[in-house]
C-alpha cells in the first residue's frame, strides 16, 4: 500500500494549518520540485529520536532535524516520542530537492508523514529535536524554523531553561590557522557564587560530539572552550576534539546542566 498523496491541511499539532496557510504534501511537492517515494510502508523498529527502520528492510534518516545522542538529555524522550508517533503504522516518505535521496550510510532521507501530521516538524515543535538545516538546507527549512521558535517560545522539552545565570558570549568560529586549535567559545557565569558544572554538556547543531564538563566554575568569571586539545586551568578548557567543530556558514552551541535543561544557546550565520 502506498499512499503517495494527502489532501487537506497539514497536521501540526494541534490540528490547524500554519499561519492560514493550506499546506498538503503535493502542494509541498509542486513548490519544492520534490517528489513522494515509494517506501511508505509500515515502521517496524525504532532506533532513536530520528531514525528508524521499515518492513521493507530500508532504514530512514529524518531530514532537518537532530536529537540527542543516546546517552545525552533528552536522547530517551524523543525516542518515546517517535516511538507514540510511528511505530507500527504507515508512512509517506518525502524526498527533498537540496538533498541527496541517501546519506553516507545508505539510510533513506526524508520528510516524514503519518495521515497528515508532519513528523518532523512535530518533534520540534514539542521539544524533542533541533532544527538542524544543514549548509544545503531543506525545502522545510521555514516551517522547521517556526516549530523550533514555537518550542523555544513554549520553554518545552529540549528548550525547558535551567535556573542557572550563564552566557554564551561568543564563539570564535573562523580562526586564523588551524581551526581546532584555534576556534573556542566564552561562557560567563552571573552567579552570585561558584557553580559546580559536573555533568553539563556542550554541544554544536550537528551533535556527532559532545563536551561534558568537569569543571567548577568561579562567580563573575569566563572561560574559554577550546575545540582542540591542551591543558586546562581555571580559565580555559579543552574539548580534545581532532578538528573543527564550528561551522563556518552557521551553528548553533548549546549548553544543558545536569538535568539536561538548557542554560543557554548561541546561534550564528542563519538570518
């Protein structure tokens, strides 16, 4: 059974059109010059808050959007949600026309549909994922951009803010040399005293590494974060990274406490 197109509304949530907008996934489809593949079948297994496999045999990579690595904050949350949202039933997988059909690792990308809810979207629009639009983009990249300026807005999931005062102030993202060695990002603590970030993650868009902090951080003062590998002090940390992590035409830091609640984000390059 394939279900190539839907009539009607897009589904967001709380089952109105965006902004008045009557949005279908041919209507997407014609604007965007993608086209529906036939790999809507049923979702038989699901691996993590992104990607999950068909009964045909195919796995499928969600495109615009990241969630946390297992282990991370929230990295069990979106799972569950994917989980509730498709786990045994049928999809409509929607390629894009500034991506490739496949990644490096041969899983299918696409925009996902059940009935007519737009998956991904849903995912960030409830705080179980990032927008993440690539140096390419997305033909989904504006309604992407609303979900995630609605979850922020909301405070929800990802976006639940830690009680705790601290900056990030700047990132370096394009220095002059060797970029690991040189790219590194200021945080500023506004406490009124000494904050323990034992447990903290840092993080970029893309999400394929990850700082934890071990690290206590003095009232008043700044650190300097640094993507390559060194010695640290009292001002200044090493990531150990092997090469650059902060991309040039756009990212996105952010920085989750113990609780996995978020302390602050700095996001560059996408106007």
């Amino acid at each position: 059974m394939f279900l190539l197109f839907f009539s009607g509304c897009l589904g967001f949530g709380d089952g109105k059109d965006l902004d008045g907008q009557n949005l279908n996934l041919e209507d997407s489809e014609k604007e965007s010059g993608s086209e529906t593949l036939d790999y809507n079948m049923t979702v038989v297994q699901i691996l993590d808050g992104d990607t999950f496999d068909l009964g045909n045999g195919n796995r499928v990579r969600m495109l615009g959007i990241n969630t946390p690595e297992t282990g991370r904050p929230y990295s069990e949350e979106a799972t569950e949600a994917l989980t509730a949202m498709i786990l045994g039933k049928e999809i409509a997988l929607v390629n894009d026309s500034k991506n490739e059909d496949t990644d490096s690792y041969g899983r299918l990308l696409g925009h996902v549909y059940v009935g007519q809810t737009l998956v991904n979207y849903e995912l960030i629009r409830t705080g179980m994922a990032f927008w993440y639009p690539y140096s390419s983009g997305t033909d989904m990249d504006e309604l992407y951009e609303e979900a995630q300026e609605s979850a922020a807005s909301d405070s929800v999931g990802l976006w639940t803010p830690s009680p705790y005062n601290m900056t990030i102030d700047y990132i370096e993202y394009d220095p002059d040399g060797d970029e690991a060695d040189g790219e590194y990002l200021i945080i500023t603590n506004h406490e009124n005293s000494n904050v323990s970030m034992e447990g903290w993650y840092l993080q970029d868009e893309a999400a394929q590494t990850a700082y934890q902090f071990n690290f206590t951080i003095e009232t008043d003062a700044s650190i300097k974060v640094y993507s390559g590998s060194g010695t640290d002090n009292q001002t200044t940390l090493f990531w150990g990274w092997y090469q650059g992590i902060w991309n040039n035409s756009g990212d996105m830091a952010i920085v989750q406490d113990e609780n996995g609640l978020m302390v602050d984000y700095y996001r560059y390059g996408y106007d």
